[in-house]
C-alpha cells in the first residue's frame, strides 16, 4: 500500500494507471498535475486523481510513489524539478517506449544520491486514442511490463516496483536498457514507422480517397497504429533512431528480395519468401498465446 502516488501526467497511460492502483486498493490518495490544467481538471471529475497540483514538484511533494506519464523528452527537466524533494522512501518510475535516454536523463537530473530511487518502467499497452477520457483501470491488466534497471538502481525499490505491477494483473520482465531498445526498434518502433509512411504513401496519390473507400480489415489492422499520437512516437522514432534504423536497413533488405522476386517473376522464390514469414508470424503467435495462458 502506497500513502500518496503523484501522477506526473494524466493523460490514457497515467490515468489509466492511477485507476488501476485505486481499483487494486494500493494507494491511498492521487495527486495529479499535467502540462494542461484542463487535463488536470479533467481527470478529478472523472475520479481518475483526487487533487490537482499546480506543479509537478507540488505532485512530488508528501508523494511515496511517483509515477512520470510525459514524453520522454520531457523526462529529464521534469525529474530535475522534482530532485530535491526526493526521499530514499520514494520510488520513482516511467513508462516511456525508450530506455536508454530515458535512464541517462534521469541519471543527470537525479544524480548519485537519488538515481537509485528510479526503476524505468516499459509498459507494453496502450491505444490509438489518447487522453484521460480513455483511461481505463484494465489497461495494464495480463500485459508484459519491461523494467530496465541499472547497476545503481536501488534492489529494493527495484522488487517494489515488479511486486505493484504483478498485483496490477501485468507480467514483469527485466532487461537492460540496451536490450529493451534494440528489440523494440523492431517489434514496436519500426512497424509504427512503417504504418506511418504507409498512410502517407497513399496520401500523395490523387485518388487516395478513392483508394480507401475500398480498404477492407487487412488494412486497417496494418494501419492502425498510424493513428497513434503524433507528438509522442515523434519523441520515440528520435530519442531510438540509431536503432530504428539499423531495422529500417534489415527491413529494406528483406522488401528487396520480394520485389526482385516478383520482377524476376520466380513463383517459387516468391512463394518461399511468403511462406518463411507466415510460418514465423504462426510460430510468434502461438507462443504469445501460451505465455498468456493461466497455468
């Protein structure tokens, strides 16, 4: 049980995540601020925090769980703000889709004397719908949380921070800051890109219109995540680009075999191809399906 979780963000992730807490009965009182004090007002009407503060230090203040729901680029100033009113009894947490920035960010802000009450936190949800509107107590519930800590990260903040999430209904894997990255270059910030340029590709054509009058449910399960928040995988694609592209090269390599394929019209090495990816999505989906079952 926590006294007091400052929510630094009360948009769909932190709010979802306060909700979640207030549902699981592991936090006492919510002290939200956001950028946007129509957000903050926003979410104590729906219940979603129980006070507003005018500050994300007023958030910080008298707060044993402190939880950023920012853009990433945002992470540094904001722990910086907070700094002095960090207590060894405090746990601190993210939940940006990069790491490694993330980590060096609060690294600078906190410093050695409070960089251990920091566990960068992962969580692998959301939708392509933002705002406190849409928060939602069951986000997290039965999805993979990835903690990235590091050598100075404090142990026993860092159990407290995997024992919240398990009692959230979330799964809870550890891995480097690295690791976390490089992986989710590919699994997460590459198809996101990829989304993006399809929706534009389509765009610059004059009977674009025409064209998605007749999309049917392929597409639009390819291209839902081109719907995501703009500001936000902006942050994302910049602060993991090394990695993003190094996919996007893999990503081109791979294109370019189907398409010479397809020119050199060889049915065989066309339907090979095809039939490697099927089998390697198949294979993906039935042990995703396995992990998530009980027992």
């Amino acid at each position: 049980m926590f006294e007091q979780l400052g929510l630094i963000g009360c948009g769909l992730m932190g709010g979802s995540f306060a909700l979640a807490m207030k549902k699981a009965g592991l936090v006492k009182r919510v002290i939200g601020y956001s950028k946007s004090p129509t957000t903050t007002e926003r979410a104590q009407q729906l219940g979603v925090i129980d006070a507003q503060a005018p500050s994300a230090l007023m958030a910080a203040s008298n707060s044993d769980l402190v939880l950023l729901a920012i853009p990433v680029a945002a992470t540094q100033a904001t722990l910086k703000a907070i700094r002095h009113l960090a207590t060894p009894r405090m746990l601190i947490m993210d939940v940006g889709s990069t790491k490694s920035d993330v980590v060096a960010a609060a690294e600078h802000a906190l410093g050695e004397e409070h960089i251990g009450s920091f566990v960068p936190a992962h969580p692998i949800t959301g939708r392509e719908v933002s705002g406190v509107e849409h928060a939602e107590a069951e986000l997290y519930e039965g999805r993979q949380i990835i903690l990235t800590p590091t050598e100075a990260t404090d142990l026993a903040h860092l159990d407290r921070a995997e024992a919240l999430w398990k009692a959230l209904g979330s799964r809870v894997k550890r891995m480097t800051p690295q690791a976390h990255d490089s992986a989710f270059a590919a699994v997460s910030h590459l198809p996101h890109l990829l989304a993006f340029a399809m929706m534009q590709s389509i765009d610059m054509q004059p009977e674009a219109d025409d064209y998605l009058s007749l999309a049917g449910p392929g597409f639009r399960d390819f291209t839902r995540i081109a719907a995501s928040d703009p500001k936000m995988w902006r942050d994302v694609l910049r602060s993991n680009s090394e990695e993003v592209l190094a996919q996007a090269v893999l990503f081109r390599e791979a294109l370019q075999e189907l398409e010479q394929a397809m020119q050199a019209r060889s049915d065989q090495k066309l339907e090979a191809l095809i039939t490697k990816a099927s089998g390697t999505r198949t294979k993906w989906r039935m042990g995703a399906q396995r992990k998530a079952s009980p027992g």
